[in-house]
C-alpha cells in the first residue's frame, strides 16, 4: 500500500513536469513565458553619450539614450601633490554626470572621459 502511493507521487510529479514541458514547447503556460522573457527587462548599454572637459575644474558625461542601463563622468586632474588622478561622477541612468576636481587639481585639457553598465549598478 506504501509502495503505491509513493508510485502514485512519482507518477504524478512526472505528470506535472511533462505538462509544464509540453507547455514551453507548444507555447503556453508558465513554462512558456519564462522561456519567451515575458516580463523580463533586458538592461542595455547607454549609447549617443558625449562628454568634455567643462572648465578647469570639471568634465561632465551625458547619454542621449541610457537603454536603462547607466554611465558615469570622469575627468584626470592634475595638480597637487599626487600627480595625475582620475576623478568619477556619479552613476546615473538619465542627465549629466558631473565629475570633479579636487582642492589644487586642475582639469586637464582633453582629460574627460564616461564609463557605462548596462547593469542597474
């Protein structure tokens, strides 16, 4: 009796992944959906993005089409007492990402650049 009951179980869970495969195959249910992405957000890679040098102390990044994914600013200063240094702006998904020079640092001509995720960071 114990015995065909387990059997039983066994049959039916076998009966149950059968269905959701036969599911995805055929293009419905649960199964289907996952497989197909729906409600699913692909995150993509920002593009039309421009950035520069804004003035002696700032360069500043923008993107025109985040694909909702993100960018940051970067500019290399120089000055001080440590050389030359990178400096980041914030991640943002939409807008400017302004970054900064710090204390006696100044901007160096041509020294702006952008990093991009398309991950939601």
């Amino acid at each position: 009796m114990r015995k065909q009951r387990e059997i039983r179980r066994s049959l039916a869970a076998t009966g149950a992944v059968l269905v959701g495969v036969a599911g995805a195959l055929l293009g419905s249910g649960p199964a289907a959906q996952a497989a197909s992405g729906a409600g699913v957000e692909v995150m993509g890679w920002p593009s039309e993005c421009n950035y520069g040098v804004l003035n002696r102390y700032m360069a500043r990044a923008v993107c025109q089409n985040p694909n909702g994914g993100k960018y940051q600013g970067i500019v290399i200063c120089e000055g001080g007492q440590v050389g030359r240094v990178h400096r980041f702006g914030p991640w943002v998904s939409s807008g400017f990402s302004d970054a900064y020079c710090q204390g006696t640092e100044n901007a160096v001509t041509d020294g702006a650049g952008i990093n991009s995720s398309p991950d939601p960071l």
